[in-house]
C-alpha cells in the first residue's frame, strides 16, 4: 500500500531533504522513524530537494509498507519519535502509482527579507540593511512571465533535461515589518529561488535596471544574474496534487 505523508520541518540542523553520504538530512531521519514504527523497512521519496537550511511548512513524501494502521494513533507515535524540528501533520492512502515528485501540479516558496534588525527574526529571514525599492522588484517580478527557460538561475552542472518552468505567481508584498516574495511553479531548479531573490534584491537596491531583467534571463549564464541569497530565510510552502490522488 502507498501512503503519502504531510510534512514540515525546520531545515536549520539539516543538509536538505535528501539522503548525504557524510551530513543528516531530514530524508534519512523520517526514513529510520518509518522503519522503527512500522517495524519494516521503509524507503521514502520527497516531493523535491530542499537544500541545506531551507524549511518547508508544507512538504509531502511518499513510502511503501504492508502494514495498514489507525491514522490517529500512528501520527501520535510517529510524532513522539521524531525530533522536534520535524512534523507529521497528515497521512493518507494514495493510489499505487501515485508519487510525491511527479504528480504534483505546482510547488511554492515563500523567502523573507527584513530591513530592520530585529534579535527575534534573524534566524528565518534575511536582513538587508539599505532600503529596497519593491516597485521595480515587483515590476522585475513580472517580467519572469515572459519566459519558460530559467537556466541562468540554475546551479551550475545540474544535470535536467530541461531548464523550463512555468512561472505562475511571482510578487513581493510587505507583511507586518517583512518583506515577502512568493512563487509559484510548476517545478524549480537547483537555486532557483534564491538566484532569482538575490537579483530582485540588487534590482531593489539600484545595482540592476529593471529592464536589465531580460538581458540576463536571455543570457542562460549563471554568470548574469544576481547573488543567492542566503537559505535560511526560504520555506517550501505549498504543494499542489491533483484532486483524484487519493485512494
């Protein structure tokens, strides 16, 4: 039977989602509390690759198991094993095929930025110390509409077939004293995010023309586009499934 599990996690203490040979990662922590639990073997498969220090509120993994158990009372047992940077939030059946990675409709981030020092903030957003000018942010961030191909924000020798999103959301909005980006895709590359904040952010700070946003898209070189910015203040926020995965 395949079950899908609903996760979140706080990426601070780990190497990314997926299994490292040589550092945690929170793939091989949930993958050894399955085991325990369920007292099989179980090998589980992530919606995407977080990297290092990136959180997710909302991640989803799938696994295989003989065992059929009562929902409470296994989210009870397997939150009471697992740490306390990870959590279980939901479990349910799927259909056999059903898989994590390659069903999912849409993925979305969130990345926030603060502008003032703040002791409370620090660990999960980014402090920028200049002011930034959202308007050409937000008007930078609309230009990503107009292309498909996004391999100038790709990690250098990712081996993909392709470097093509589709960008369905892209907007910065302030909220309380943050400042927030959210996008939305159906599939990111490695760094994507954070290559695509790190340019806004020198857009925001004068250091890029807005217009400038083209050139460096139609360039396909890493080389083009802005810094990454740092990990810690990026959530996977918001998986999309379609309706009829569940079994």
């Amino acid at each position: 039977m395949r079950y899908f599990l609903e996760l979140s996690y706080n990426g601070k203490p780990y190497h990314g989602w997926q299994n490292q040979p040589n550092a945690i990662s929170v793939q091989e922590v949930l993958a050894k509390a399955l085991t325990t639990i369920l007292g099989e073997k179980i090998s589980i498969m992530g919606a995407g690759r977080t990297d290092a220090g990136v959180h997710a509120s909302q991640m989803f993994a799938h696994f295989d198991s003989q065992m059929a158990f009562e929902k409470d009372k296994f989210l009870y047992k397997l939150n009471s094993y697992l740490p306390l940077d990870i959590a279980i939030n939901d479990v349910f059946r799927v259909h056999d095929e059903a898989h994590t990675r390659f069903d999912a409709l849409s993925r979305q981030y969130l990345y926030r930025i603060t502008t003032k020092k703040n002791v409370f903030q620090y660990e999960q957003s980014y402090f920028v110390k200049k002011p930034l000018d959202v308007d050409k942010m937000n008007a930078a961030s609309k230009i990503l509409f107009d292309y498909e191909d996004f391999q100038c924000f790709s990690k250098s020798n990712t081996d993909v077939k392709t470097y093509n999103c589709e960008i369905m959301k892209a907007e910065w909005f302030y909220k309380d004293d943050e400042l927030h980006f959210v996008i939305k895709a159906n599939r990111f590359l490695r760094n994507m995010v954070r290559a695509i904040v790190g340019t806004m952010v020198n857009i925001g700070l004068g250091k890029i023309a807005v217009e400038e946003m083209h050139s460096i898209i139609q360039s396909k070189s890493r080389c083009e586009a802005g810094f990454s910015v740092p990990a810690h203040a990026l959530f996977l926020t918001h998986i999309e499934y379609p309706e009829d995965i569940k079994k």
